[in-house]
C-alpha cells in the first residue's frame, strides 16, 4: 500500500501519480451493489441499511442542532420550557454576551498562531528526522528509532509534574513558549509517519543527485521535501487538530486569561457561568465550535484522506 | 564518486570511509538533531525525574527525600486512586468494544453507498470539535430535565433518569461521550482499511464461489483486523487517559468520584493538593497499567489478527 497516496476514502482514486494502487482499481467498477441485483430481500437489506445510517447519522449531529436551538434561546424560555425545540423568541443576545464576557477573540489569536507555529515548526524537525531514519546511515540510527517509537508508548500525562517544573525552570510557565516549543521539537508520532511517508518515495529520486555530488541538505530541500507534499499536508492536519484541541497541558501551564486559548477560555466560561444560564454556555460553544466545523466541511476531503493515511500509517 | 569506491574493492569493505560517506553520518545526526533534543529535554527528562519523584517526597522547593515504596504502598491502598483506576478500566473497557465495533459495522456498510461524503462529514465533526465543547454540548443533553432524560422517561415510563447526579449513570454518561467523540476517526480508518483490500483477493473469492456474508467474514473482515488490531490499541491508550472529559462534563470528578478517573487523579493530586511524590507515584501506576494492558494486545494479536502475507 502506498502511504502517500492510499487510496481516498470518499471513493475516489488518488491523483495519477499514484502507481500502487492503481493496478487494482478496475475490479472495483464491476462489483455489484446489493441495491442493483434487484431481489426483493437484497432492496429491502439496502433500505434498511440507509435507515440505520441515517438514524446513526442524526445521533451525530442533533447535539451540535441542540447547541445551537439552545444558543438561540432566551433565559426565560429556557427556564420556562427547557424542551422547546425552536427558540421562541429568537435572540442574538447569548452571543453578544458571551463574546464581551471573556476575551474570545484572542483566544482564537492565541489559538491560531500557537497552532501555526507548532505545525510548521514540526513539519520541518519531524520531515528531517523522519528522512534521516529512512535514509541516512549513521552509527545509533536504529536504537535511536526504537527509543522514539517507545515513547510513544509513555502516556504523555506521566511527565506531567516534572514537565511543569521543568517549564518552571525555564520560565515558561504562563508563557506560549511552554506549548509551542515542546510542541515544535517533541513528536515521535511525526517522525514515525514521515519515515513511513519517506521509505515511500522511490529511492532513484534521490540517487540521481548523489551522483551529481549534491550534499544531503540539498537532496532533503529540494528532492524530497517536494515529493513529501502529501505526507507533509497530512501531518499539518493531525497536528494542527492536536493543537487546537489540547487542554491538560495548557489547563497547568497557563494562568492569564488573556494567553488562554480557545479550549481553556471555553472551560474557564464554564466555571464563571455554567450554573446560571445554559443558553449563554451553548453559545460560547457555538463560538468555539462553529469556525473550526466549518474550516472542516470546506476542507472534508483532504482533512479526511489525511487522517485515514495516519490511521492507516501508524501500523 | 562514492559509489565507485566500493564497487572496485568489491566484497571487502573499503578500510578508509569515503569523505561524502563521512560527512553523510554527520549530517544523519544534524537531521536527527532538533527531534533528538527536544524528546530528551522535554519526554525522557521528565519522564526519567517522573520515575524518581515516585520514589521521593518533595514540597517542590526543599530537599528530596528518598522514602522508597512509601508512595506507592499508600496509593495503592488510596481509597480515590482504587476508584480511579477501576473508573478508567470500565471506560476503557467499555468504549474500546463497543466504539471500534460500532465503528467496523458504520464503515462496512458505508463502503457499499456510491455517495457517503455527508455521513463521513457527520460522522468526523466531534473528531475536530474540542472535547472540552463536546462535554460542554453533552452536558446540555445530560440535563436531568433534558431532551434526553425525558425522552428515555416518555418511551420507557420510567422516571427521567439524572444522568450527571446518579453514580452510575455518570460512568455511562462518560462513556457515551467518548464513544461519540471518537467514532468518526475510526470509521474513516477502517472504511480507507476496506478500500486498500486488493480486488484480486476479492474476485478469487468471488470465483471459488463465496457470496457476499461469506466474503465479509471470511476475506474483508480477518484482511481488516490488522488495522483493527492497531486502533484497539491507540484507543485503549488513549482511554485510559481520559481526563478533559471528565474534568468538563462533571464537575469535581462526579458524585462520589463516580467519574474520577487516573489522570484526574494525577492532576487533583499533583495540582490540586501539591503532593508531588504519590501524584508521580500514580503516574508511574498509569504507565504500568498501559504496558501490560498493551502487552496483553500484542499478544492476543496471534490469535485474532491476519496479515495479508500470511493469507495470500
């Protein structure tokens, strides 16, 4: 299987230049579907798949439609008929309160530019050493991988407290450094993948330019960090979505209100307004929520074709 | 050239190293470079002082003190982390099964549709929602006097159930959440797994005269299980390190700590009450748990698990 084009999960065939896989594409246009051989049973077994799916489906998404029926909703309809499906009347309000009770907009700041940093950061450290573990010959190489795949074994929550104090130490604590720089240079599930992703690459691409006598900086810049496109914009995505969503870290490590990012603001709304009125909870979650589903819908394609290749890489 | 070197000394290794062969090693560890000293400063270091917090009583400024198995002997007998650690094993327990199980059914049947980009897209939104406004939206649903209690009340006839207040029913309620938030991820693994199947296995088996159950159980499902195998494996991992969850969903670890789990208990010990040692102590605890568990995995793969390689 070819890691940096498996074929996509929506259906569809990778780009062309895919070689692997694509030799065992034709036999999938003559596989009947149950629907179309026509029996009786087999239609009814379709139908009921679709049922199921669709209900399956509704269980997805009615909690994200119950935020935002309730986001919509006055305090007085909420305390009057918690069950009301529509709002009655239908108010901004929620949101208009929420958003000048806690700074979201520099949570989304804080959250956008950590998130950026650590993603670019880490393509690069993680493509380099994934590359040299692929490629490179050098004394330790090979324990060394062993040791990084080990730590991923280490629930990161074993490091917690010394990881704390040693942030003390640094005099990171209550400081965007202490995510981002760990973030940028402590990945082993990165390099994994970009190893994998790399091992992936024909070797001939890169011996052409060992024999014109080009060093390996120049062999890494611009033979192989080209060809890696798709290895490097799946990873972007599982980092930037590891970033976004972290909360334990950032929960110990920052105090002000202003560094928080948007997990951290959305929890600390919780706690100054969750008991009062669940209408204004709903649409702060709303503001924390929509944006990123909404990146996520326009980006569905890519963003799911990456995860399924790191589902289906980490093997 | 480098490559010319070799080539003329044949099968005997060249004494000198070529000079391009010499700077390559040096360039191997300048690759390595920035990833080595990160993972060294910021996971081995702190999981090496982990392993010696656990054996030490610390106020976080003074001396250390060695006091041995002191921290484990009293965790052990901690009424909270016994509770936390049978917490975290029934929900790992419990939404490993079910979740990859509902996942494996979701992506079979999803492979038959022509059209599925709607359903991975509703499947996949709690992937890329925060757990932290996951258990904030659920706790909405959770309301004693919420859409759901009073469904479950009218259909059943029972009393609306107080899902966040009863003990037991706050476990289930964790359960569920995680179950939701994470089916998503592995239903776009599992169904990309289906997909990466080669259809020549499948049409030899079409030939030999296997329908299509038969096809299921006997070529795609044991050919998935690789995949399968390996997700059970990240998901226990990631089960037993449930925390934003809980921390969110139910305020102060629940009624009776019904939903404390490890990593609470390693948070509320370590930043809670700043008891550093038995705080190390149970994260070195949560780091057994995981290994062995995870030791069991590999080993009951043999059993459970087809290769391709094997197969063919």
């Amino acid at each position: 299987m070819s890691l940096a084009n498996p074929r996509l999960v929506d259906g569809t065939q990778a780009p062309p230049t895919d070689s692997t896989v694509a030799l065992s594409a034709p036999g999938f246009e003559h596989r009947p579907t149950g629907a179309r051989t026509g029996k009786g049973g087999r239609r009814l077994g379709a139908t009921a798949l679709h049922v199921a799916l669709i209900v399956a489906g509704l269980a997805m998404v009615f909690p994200f439609v119950w935020m935002l029926l309730t986001s919509f909703k006055s305090l007085p309809q909420l305390l009057q008929d918690p069950l009301a499906f529509l709002p009655q009347p239908w108010t901004f309000d929620n949101y208009v309160e929420a958003w000048n009770a806690v700074p979201f907009g520099q949570a989304y700041v804080n959250s956008i530019y950590i998130a950026a940093l650590v993603v670019v950061g880490t393509l690069l450290t993680a493509s380099m050493a994934g590359y040299a573990f692929a490629r490179i010959r050098f004394r330790g190489s090979r324990v060394l991988f062993i040791v990084f795949l080990a730590t991923q074994m280490i629930p990161k929550q074993v490091t917690l407290i010394p990881f704390y104090i040693l942030m003390t130490q640094l005099g990171w604590v209550d400081s965007h450094l202490a995510l981002i720089v760990p973030g940028l240079l402590a990945n082993p599930f990165a390099v994994f993948l970009m190893r994998q992703f790399v091992l992936s690459l024909p070797k001939e691409l890169e011996e052409a330019a060992i024999v014109d006598g080009a060093g390996r900086w120049r062999i890494f810049w611009s033979v192989v960090l080209p060809n890696l496109k798709p290895g490097l914009a799946a990873l972007s995505i599982i980092v930037a979505l590891d970033v976004w969503n972290a909360f334990l870290f950032p929960l110990v490590l920052l105090n002000s209100p202003d560094l928080f990012t948007v997990p951290l603001l959305l929890s600390s709304f919780q706690g100054q307004f969750g008991s009062v009125n669940y209408g204004l909870v709903m649409a702060a979650s709303a503001i924390s929520t929509i944006p990123m589903l909404i990146v996520f819908v326009i980006g569905q394609r890519r963003i799911l074709n990456s995860m399924a290749a790191s589902g289906l890489g980490g093997r | 050239m480098p490559q010319a070197q070799p080539a003329a000394s044949a099968p005997r290794r060249p004494r000198k190293e070529s000079a391009w062969r010499r700077r390559d090693r040096r360039w191997g560890y300048v690759f390595v470079g920035p990833q080595l000293l990160g993972m060294s400063l910021f996971v081995v270091l702190p999981f090496a002082a982990s392993m010696v917090l656990a054996f030490a009583s610390w106020d976080g400024l003074g001396e250390l003190t060695w006091v041995g198995f002191e921290n484990f002997s009293a965790q052990l007998q901690d009424e909270l982390l016994l509770r936390s650690i049978v917490n975290t094993l029934i929900i790992a327990f419990v939404t490993v099964p079910i979740g990859l199980g509902l996942a494996v059914v979701i992506a079979v049947a999803l492979e038959k549709l022509k059209t599925r980009t709607l359903y991975l897209v509703l499947f996949f939104a709690p992937v890329v929602t925060s757990t932290v406004a996951v258990a904030m939206i659920w706790q909405q649903m959770f309301r004693a006097d919420g859409v759901l209690s009073t469904a479950i009340s009218n259909i059943f006839g029972i009393a609306p159930p107080d899902w966040l207040g009863d003990p037991k029913l706050a476990l289930l309620a964790v359960c569920i959440v995680t179950i939701w938030s994470s089916l998503g991820l592995n239903v776009i693994i599992f169904l990309a797994g289906l997909q990466n199947i080669s259809p020549s296995v499948i049409e030899a088996a079409r030939i030999d005269g296997a329908g299509a159950w038969r096809l299921l159980t006997s070529i795609r499902l044991p050919l998935l299980s690789p995949i399968v195998f390996f997700s059970s494996v990240v998901a226990f991992i990631s089960s037993l390190q449930t925390f934003d969850t809980v921390y969110v969903l139910v305020s102060n670890a629940g009624p009776d700590n019904a939903t404390r789990t490890i990593v609470y208990h390693i948070y509320d010990l370590g930043f809670g009450k700043f008891e550093i040692g038995p705080s190390s102590a149970a994260s070195v605890i949560l780091l057994v748990i995981t290994l062995v568990i995870t030791a069991i995995q590999f080993g009951a793969q043999k059993k459970f698990v087809h290769y391709e390689d094997d197969a063919a």
